[in-house]
C-alpha cells in the first residue's frame, strides 16, 4: 500500500519534544551563539550556512533597510497604532505597504538583472545597458524621491560587496545601468537601495522570489519603533490637518422630490 501523502511538507525547520531544528541544525546546539541573524537569514533563504561574507553583507544590507523617517509604511503604521490597535496589526498595516512603488521594486529588479546577465553573457555589459536604457521608458531601481541627489545607501552597499568578495555580473550590470541612465538624462539616477539590494542578493545566489525579505524583514523592526513611539508620545487619532483637506464634490443641494 502507498504511504499516505502528509498534509504539510517543509524542508525548513521542525520542532520537536527537544527543541527546534532548522535546515538540519539543532537550534540551541549548533546555532544560538554561534551565528548572527544575516547567517541565520542566508541558512533558511538558501538551506545552507554561509561560507564567506555573506552574513556581514546581509547585516549591512539589514541595517540600510531598518529605518527611512517618515515614508509611507511608517506613515500607515502611525495612522493604524493611533486608532488603538494592538501594535501588530500596525506593523502588519506599514508591512503590507511595500509594493512595486515603495519599498518592493527589488524583486522585479532582481527578476530583470538575473535575466539580464543570462542574456548577456560574452557581451559588453557597458552596450547592453545602453540598448536597454534606450529601450525603456522606466527603470525602477533608480533614483529616490527622498534622495534627489542620489540614495547614497547603493553605493555604499556596492562598496561593501566588493570588499566583501561578493561582487559580481549583477552589480556589474546595476552600475552599468546607472552610467547609462545618467548619461541619458543627466540626472543623478543612481541606484537605489531596491537596486542595490536586487543585484548583490543576485550576486550571492538568492532566488529573486526572496528579495523582498531584505527590505521587510528589517523594516519591521523600524516599524515597531514607529508605532511604539505613536503610543507614548502622541495623543492618538492622528489626523491629516483639515486645512490639507479640499472637497470638491458638488456644491450643496436640497432633495424636494418625495419618497425614495
């Protein structure tokens, strides 16, 4: 007779009567004091331990997406904690804001940058990114609202990757990609933390369907500093202030018709 087929399968962890076991790693035996979070990250994102930088890279990567002010994820996190909800559901609420505008372009980035050192194999990458640059009207991945003259958290993470030992074709191409954008509008269009994070997690072998666990991931920790702050320092029911508000719907009318 053919085993029944379990309900749940994972590869990923197992608790058990002693304890927890992760990719094969007993918790409190092989793990706890022994490794940072970016290794523990790297092990349940890739099933492995890291064997180089990797954890440092990941730590850096962490610490340039804790925290952005006031953006729009603190923001929802503010308003839904001054309701009075149990923190949770605001940080969930702040979480849910990352998408293909804020905070989630890196996925897509790392989708198009993996594809894009495929395709160009044997190529000049410098030419590549031209031909591309001119092909599209929109990159995301470059350029920050916040950062007119540049988000200054992609150079800096490039530069860790490389003295790291990280650095590969997808940071290759990302810088590539920038010199081509700048040229083209001669704007500061360098690449920003989506991109950076997209083309190093690339670098390091990650699937680009995790790419949005290196901004959430440590985001929820900045979140959770934002909606505390909101209950112990402001009075709740934030507001937008009502001079900031204009209707402009139609102007007051009267019924005089009978019953609806």
């Amino acid at each position: 007779m053919a085993e029944q087929r379990k309900y749940w399968k994972t590869s990923i962890a197992e608790a058990t009567d002693e304890g927890m076991i992760i990719r094969g790693y007993d918790v409190l035996e092989d793990l706890v004091g022994k490794i940072d979070f970016g290794a523990l990250v790297y092990l349940l994102y890739k099933g492995e331990l890291p064997q180089g930088n990797e954890s440092k890279m990941i730590n850096a990567l962490f610490i340039c997406s804790a925290e952005h002010g006031i953006s729009p994820s603190s923001t929802v996190t503010r308003f839904v904690q001054a309701a009075g909800v149990p923190i949770q559901c605001a940080i969930a609420a702040g979480a849910m804001m990352f998408g293909d505008v804020h905070g989630g372009a890196g996925q897509e980035f790392s989708r198009l940058i993996q594809q894009l050192v495929a395709d160009s194999a044997g190529k000049d990458f410098d030419q590549v990114a031209h031909q591309f640059v001119r092909a599209h009207k929109r990159i995301d991945g470059y350029g920050h609202p916040q950062h007119p003259s540049g988000d200054p958290r992609g150079k800096v993470l490039f530069d860790l990757a490389q003295r790291y030992g990280l650095a590969g074709e997808h940071i290759r191409m990302a810088r590539a990609i920038e010199r081509a954008l700048v040229e083209k509008t001669g704007r500061p269009l360098l690449a920003n933390i989506d991109a950076a994070i997209g083309a190093i997690i690339s670098d390091m072998g990650f699937d680009w369907r995790v790419a949005r666990a290196f901004i959430v991931v440590p985001r929820t920790a900045g979140l959770f500093a934002h909606a505390a702050e909101e209950q112990v320092r402001e009075p709740g029911w934030r507001q937008i202030t009502l001079d900031q508000i204009e209707y402009d719907g139609p102007a007051r009318r009267t019924h005089t018709g009978g019953a609806l």
